[in-house]
C-alpha cells in the first residue's frame, strides 16, 4: 500500500544561512535541507521504512547517506539527519545511490 504525500514547506530564516560556510551558492545546502524536511514533515508515515529519496544533487545525497561531508556545514546538517534516520529506522535510498 503506497501514500502519496502532499508536500511540505519549511522556512528558513536568513541567520541560518548567514552561519553557513561562505560560498558563491548554496544550492546544496538547500537542497539538503529539502531532503530534510520530508522527515520532518512526516515521521508517522516515513517511519521503519526504506524511503527512496528524489534529488538531482550529488553531494547532498551522498552527504545524506553518508551521514557525513568535508564541507563542515552540510556535515552538520548531514549528521543531524542522520541521527533523525536512526531514530525512526529509516533506510535512506536515493535515484543515484543506496545505502
């Protein structure tokens, strides 16, 4: 049985961003926090699954699996999802990787 979700909105404040490391963009840094957002959005659902995850951008999936990254700000974000993974027994999987 599938279920298909909405879609969530999680809003982030400039300060967040202003505390990243400095770089031209952050598109990775946002689109891990997109990554992010499904698990926070919907834990009920997402919970003691294997969920595979959309998403065109190398490092924030491999971060995401990886639980990990040489850049110390997605490495923050990386190991705070992985930490909300194993609360809820997640195994994450993406279109490019799988763990």
């Amino acid at each position: 049985h599938r279920r298909m979700l909405n879609g969530a909105v999680f809003e982030v404040s400039p300060a967040f961003f202003n505390a990243l490391v400095h770089r031209e963009a952050h598109i990775t840094i946002g689109e891990m926090i997109g990554v992010m957002t499904a698990f926070s959005s919907f834990p009920d659902v997402l919970a003691h699954q294997s969920v595979i995850v959309f998403c065109d951008n190398v490092a924030a999936i491999q971060a995401a699996i990886k639980g990990s990254s040489s850049a110390i700000d997605l490495c923050s974000l990386a190991h705070m999802l992985a930490l909300r993974l194993n609360h809820l027994k997640v195994r994450l999987l993406s279109n490019m990787f799988s763990l």
